[in-house]
C-alpha cells in the first residue's frame, strides 16, 4: 500500500491486492526438495557468488558445516581454484547454464572429489539466484580408473605374452581387435579390416581355409576355437599365431559372438623345431646316450644303446647302469666317476662294459651333470662312444709295431743274409772261373776247379730261388697247380728227390732211408706234385745240413683223405723254446753272425708256406742233441678208377731233327746252340715271335720250338698260339727266367707242349728232347 493524493490534494491510501498462495506453496516445495535432495544442492548470491543456501548433502560432500558455508565463496573455502572456475565457465552456454562438467572440488579435511557440477539461474520471488547440483563420481571415476588401470595391466601381460584379445560378432562377421595385434600382424590399428574376410588377406594362403574351417565347427559344433596359422608381414617375414576362443550366446541362447586371444608362437615353433632336430639328433646320434636321475635311475636310452647291449629299452628304464659292468673296472675308478659328477664336473674315461648275452666291449664315456636354474643337479647325461673296433685297430697296431720292429730285424737279417749267400758263391764263381784259364793247369785241377764253379752257381741259384719263392708266398702269388697222378707216381717222386740227395749221403757218411706204404695202384692222387716235392726237399736239406753223423729218414703215411709225411734225422735237436719260430724266415738255432751254415735260412718258412697253401700242417718234434722229425699234411683226394691217370706214350726219334731256338738274349741261344749241336742236333736262332712265326711258315722240316716267353714284338706266349693254329702237331717247350707260379699253367693254356726254366742243366734239357724223341743217347 502507499498514500496517494489526488488533485485536490486530499491523501489516499491506495492498495493493490494479489494472491500469492501458490506462489508461497511452490517456495515451500522448492525449499523441501533442496534440502531432501540426495545430490549436492545450493543457492549461489550471481553477484558475489557467495553461498546463500546448501542442503544437508552439499555439506556432507565438502565436509563444511552450513554456518562454515553460509556467506563464503568456493574460493575464500578453497573448495575450487581460479583455474577450475575458469575451465567450468569456458563450458557455460550463452545463458550461463553449466551442465554435467566434471571437475574436482576439495574438501574441507584436503581430500578431493570427482563431481559433476551444473548449475543455472533461477528466480525467485522475482530475485535472481545461481541453483548448483553437484553429483559425487568419485567412487565410479575411482572404478573407472581401477578399470583402465587393470586393462593397461592386461594389455602389458598380453604385450609380454606376445598376445592380444579379439571379439568376433557372428550376426555383423565383424572383429573387433584390440591394439595388442598391431604387434601381432605387424600393421597399425588403422590398417586392421572390421570383417573377417578382410583379415584373411595377411594370413597365409596355405592357412586360410583350416582357420575357416575352425572358425565353422566352433559356432556349429560349440567346440572351443583353437587355430595355429601364419602371417605374413608388410616385408615378406613370416610369424606364427596361435588362436584360442569361446563362443557365447545371447539371451535367447542362440550363437552371437566368439572371443578369443592370439599369441605369437614365432618363437615357439622355432624352439620346437630345434627341439625337434636335437631329438632327432639324439635319436639318430651313433654314439648310445643315457640319462638318468641324480640317484643312477635310467629315465631315457637312444636306440643306439639298445642296439650296443642288446637290452629293450623296456628293460632299462627305472634300472642302474651297473647292470652292463662287466667286473673287470676297479670299485675306485667309480668312486672317482662319482666324486667327479656329484662336484658338478665332466668325468671321461674308457670303460670295458657288458653286453645282455654277455659279450664284451669297449666304450669311451663322458658323464656330465645336468643342473636346474639355482644350480641343483637334477640329471646325469652320459655320452658313450662304441671303441671296441677302435681298441682292436690299436692292438693291431701295437701288433703290427712288434712286427714292424721284427721285421726291420728280419730286413736287416735278409740283407746280411742274401749279401752273404750270393757273394760267397759268387765269389767261388769269379775266382775258379778264373783259374779255370790258366794254360798251364793240369786236368785234374781244372776239373775240380770246374766242380767248385759249379757247386757255387748252384749254391747261388738256389739262394734266388728260395728268395723268389718265399716273395711268391709272402705276396699271395704262388698259386696251386694240383693234378692227378698215381701213387706210383708218388713214390717215384720220393726215389728221385732222394736220389740227389745221395752224394751229401755219401759225403757226410750219413745213412739215408726210404720208410712208404705198401704200393696201392688202384689209387689216385689229386695234388700240386711239384711243389710237393720241393717242400720234400727243403725239409731234407735242412736235416743232412744240421746231421753230422747217424741217419736220416724219409717218409709217408696214408691217413684218410690225408698224406702225412715226415722227415727225420738225428742232428742236433732244436731247444723247446726255438721250436715255436723255426718256421721263421732265416731262422735258424745260432745267431747270424755265429752260424756255421750255408743256405738262405729260408727252406723251411717257404716248406711251412706251401703246405699251408695246400691246406696242410707242418710241425716238428725235437729233443736238444737227439734230433728232429718234421712232419707236414697234404689233403688229397683219394679216388679208385672214377679218374685215371694218363700214361705218357713213347715218342719216335725223329730223323735229322731241326730245332727253332727262339730267345732274344744272345747267351741264353748261344748256350742252347752249343748244346744241341754237341748232340748232333741242328737249330735255327731268331730274337722275337714274330720271326719264329714266319720261320714255322716257311720252314716245315723244324721238329720242335724252344719258345721264350719274354720277347719284343710279339712275346712267346701269342707266338706260340699262332705257330699252333697253323700247325698244331708242332711241339713247342716254354722257357722262362721268371719260374713265376703259374707261368707252366698260362703257357699251357697258350699251346705249349712243356715247359722249363732257366737256368736248366743239360741233362734236363736233353731229357725235354727225350720226351719228344728229338734226342737218343748213342
């Protein structure tokens, strides 16, 4: 109301009325509902911006009282910094209305709160106010923190893991990745495709269709996802991944997406591999590898050592390696094995060890402890190398050394030995041949002059044939030219062989005996004759040679399909402990440079030589100074009238006979020249095959070739073949200064009628002609 006066200046109250219940109804709900309020509320003065109301939530938030609150601003409390009003102002729209910004307000005890803050002017009772709600978020924003904080600690793991986390929604066929598989594939999140087609381009063609297929059975079927695959990065390098996934339903329990990891197994795979290839590697490896627990139990054997011992691996495991000691390595060696192995170090030694069937061998081993990462021994890891071949390789050789050393001795031997044997009888040869030119010698001295010349060149060509003899055997080239002959035959193999040895016999006034069997005719006897006959030789040189007086026999007995001869004298005798290397080359019971003895010392290593080749033994049994009796077998093959043997026919002394002497060394036709002319025979000479063979062509009174075998042009053996294709009743006789084995046999093959050796005595050779009837004694 307010007095008004009017125009006669008379006062009057005037009033204007209004109704204002409403308006008071709405101020009182206003006031409940600020103060029921759950959120932070007040009443902010716009221009001083000083608090003119809060409700109970406000002050619970900020830890003020309502009179500590009343009157003051955010600032003067410092609930807000100028920094904060500013940043909330800069998000007011034009009408000053602030909606849901967060921020941080400060409490009274200095702890800070996470709101949302909006506020807006309002009207009331015609007068302006600012009406704030703050909103507390600090537990969701501590949440959200917790949230990011755990997904930042799941993306480091999955980051170290080489993994990564993906979502695949089967409605869409979009993947949602997340950022780990930028390592994964090698491309950025930017590059990643949403669709699972897209991704299928970084995955190796090889690849795509099995993880389709996965993908497939995984939603069909509800079986986990599990895929290994490779992908192929930016620069060409190929990664391997490993996929694992579940799938998960809707509501309505119908397929609605898979979520999975990937891993990168790159490494993995690269681990296998040589896992794989150290497997195999052991697996295959020759030398036998054991592993066992620290206490000996064998948990693992390659099959290199099931095959070295013979046990099922079956058999090994859960056992002791003691069960292949042999018993033959000390207790103390093992002691030092295992003070060795406990202490942490690599033990080595060579070990005599046994197989399951009991046999023996040799291994080199090397046990060495196998530890964890803090040191302690968990297993024993043993390396064994098979060095039984290896042991026998050294025995060899320490053998081969005692024989090298012996046979240096042997060299020596033989150098002195053949330097003796050919110059001694040399000598004799150079000196009396000599004297045998002196005019003025009388014809008793020349002939005895003539005898030592000839006893000494048959001294020396028995010294090079027992050398080449014994070089046949030692090298393997003396072969065995068995036949049949009878056992007539036989014997009068025995009565010529003893025969020359009748004049030592008369010489030495020693007895010489002949002890055989009753002759058999009906049997046969299939053996090397020859060479039978030069072992009976040697074996009765060596006993006139060490026979000073009394006897010596010689003999034989049939001992089923065996031949067992002997010769016996009654020399000097052989010490027991000599008898074991009588056999050896040169030897003989003096020492070399004290023995009284002529000859090479080679008679009987070359007798032992060919009886052995001929399948037989040889020994000897001797008394010191009662003598000796060797003996020696030849296997035969005795058969009755199944073969005959063939008879020689007597041939018809040819009239006025011709022989061609084809030799290219000028002595050897001299002296063949001189013989037969002395015994009436003519000749004609030529140095090589190929005249011979002309001289047969144009010459058809020759009655017999006398073919060397070594000639130019064309050597005897192709000469011979030939004359005999044109004319094959010619006889033709082989001559050869080699007395190689197998040179009879091979001229033989070739034609020739004979064969005979150089040097020859006349008597032989005229015997040869004999044979042929080319020469008749008058």
């Amino acid at each position: 109301m307010q007095p008004v006066e009017d125009e006669t200046l008379k006062r009057t109250i005037f009033g204007v009325a209004s109704d204002i219940s409403k308006i008071k109804f709405s101020e009182e709900k206003f006031a409940k509902l600020f103060q029921i309020n759950p959120s932070a509320c007040c009443l902010i003065d716009p221009d001083n911006h000083k608090y003119l109301e809060v409700n109970e939530a406000f002050c619970s938030l900020l830890g003020f009282s309502n009179h500590e609150l009343i009157g003051k601003t955010a600032l003067d409390l410092g609930v807000v910094t100028p920094e904060i009003i500013h940043a909330v102002s800069q998000k007011a729209d034009t009408n000053g209305k602030v909606t849901n910004v967060e921020t941080e307000l400060k409490t009274k005890n200095g702890g800070i709160k996470h709101v949302l803050f909006s506020a807006e002017n309002i009207y009331l009772q015609d007068k302006k106010y600012c009406f704030t709600v703050v909103n507390d978020i600090t537990d969701r924003k501590q949440v959200e923190e917790a949230l990011i904080e755990s997904e930042k600690r799941l993306n480091l793991a999955l980051s170290v893991a080489k993994m990564a986390y993906w979502r695949f929604e089967i409605a869409t066929n979009k993947v949602e990745w997340s950022e780990g598989h930028q390592v994964l594939f090698g491309i950025s999140m930017e590059e990643f495709a949403e669709t699972l087609d897209d991704v299928q381009n970084h995955v190796h063609e090889e690849d795509r269709e099995y993880g389709e297929k996965n993908l497939e059975r995984t939603i069909k079927e509800n079986v986990p996802f599990d895929n290994t695959y490779r992908v192929i990065y930016p620069n060409g390098d190929i990664h391997w991944l490993h996929s694992f996934g579940y799938l998960f339903n809707n509501a309505q329990g119908a397929p609605d997406h898979v979520f999975g990891v990937t891993q990168d197994i790159t490494d993995q795979k690269s681990t296998e591999n040589e896992l794989r290839k150290l497997s195999r590697a052991v697996e295959q490896s020759p030398a036998s590898i054991l592993i066992t627990e620290p206490d000996g139990k064998i948990v693992y054997g390659n099959p290199k050592v099931c095959e070295l011992t013979g046990y099922p691996i079956e058999e090994l495991l859960g056992q002791n390696p003691r069960i292949m000691q042999s018993g033959e390595t000390p207790r103390e060696t093992y002691k030092i094995l295992w003070d060795a192995i406990l202490s942490g170090n690599e033990y080595r030694n060579e070990f005599i060890n046994k197989k399951k069937n009991g046999e023996l061998y040799w291994e080199s081993v090397s046990i060495s402890p196998i530890v964890d990462s803090r040191g302690k021994i968990i297993n024993f890891l043993a390396v064994k190398e098979d060095i039984n071949e290896r042991k026998k390789m050294i025995a060899s050789l320490q053998e081969a050394l005692v024989k090298a050393e012996s046979a240096d001795l042997l060299k020596k031997a033989f150098i002195q030995n053949i330097s003796h044997e050919i110059r001694t009888p040399m000598n004799s040869i150079l000196g009396f041949g000599q004297l045998t030119s002196d005019p003025d010698l009388t014809q008793y001295e020349r002939e005895r002059y003539f005898t030592i010349v000839k006893a000494s060149a048959n001294r020396l060509m028995n010294t090079v044939t027992d050398f080449m003899d014994i070089s046949l055997i030692i090298s393997g080239n003396l072969e065995i030219q068995k036949k049949y002959f009878s056992f007539g035959d036989l014997l009068d193999l025995l009565y010529v062989t003893t025969d020359k040895f009748m004049p030592s016999s008369k010489a030495q006034n020693i007895g010489l005996t002949l002890q055989t069997p009753p002759i058999t005719t009906k049997l046969n006897i299939y053996s090397d004759y020859e060479l039978l006959r030069k072992v009976l030789s040697h074996l009765l040189y060596n006993a006139f040679k060490f026979t000073k007086q009394g006897t010596v026999s010689v003999g034989f007995e049939v001992k089923g399909n065996e031949l067992e001869f002997f010769v016996k004298d009654t020399g000097v005798g052989i010490n027991k402990e000599l008898q074991a290397i009588i056999f050896d080359k040169f030897m003989q019971e003096n020492p070399l440079d004290t023995r009284g003895h002529e000859g090479s010392g080679l008679g009987l290593s070359i007798a032992k030589g060919i009886v052995e080749l001929m399948g037989g033994n040889i020994w000897l049994e001797s008394v010191k100074g009662e003598g000796s009796t060797f003996f020696f077998t030849i296997p035969v093959y005795l058969v009755g009238d199944e073969k005959q043997v063939q008879k020689e026919t007597a041939v018809s002394p040819t009239a006025k006979p011709l022989i061609l002497i084809a030799d290219d060394e000028l002595y050897a036709g001299f002296l063949l020249e001189r013989i037969f002319h002395k015994n009436g025979i003519d000749v004609i000479v030529v140095e090589n095959g190929q005249q011979a063979i002309d001289a047969c062509r144009q010459n058809h009174t020759i009655s017999l070739v006398m073919m060397d075998l070594k000639m130019p042009v064309i050597n005897g053996f192709e000469a011979t073949k030939q004359i005999k294709s044109f004319r094959p009743e010619l006889p033709v006789i082989a001559l050869t200064a080699f007395a190689l084995s197998g040179d009879e046999n091979r001229a033989l093959e070739n034609g020739c009628d004979d064969y005979i050796s150089k040097p020859f005595e006349q008597e032989a050779m005229l015997n040869k002609l004999k044979k042929y009837g080319i020469y008749t004694e008058s």
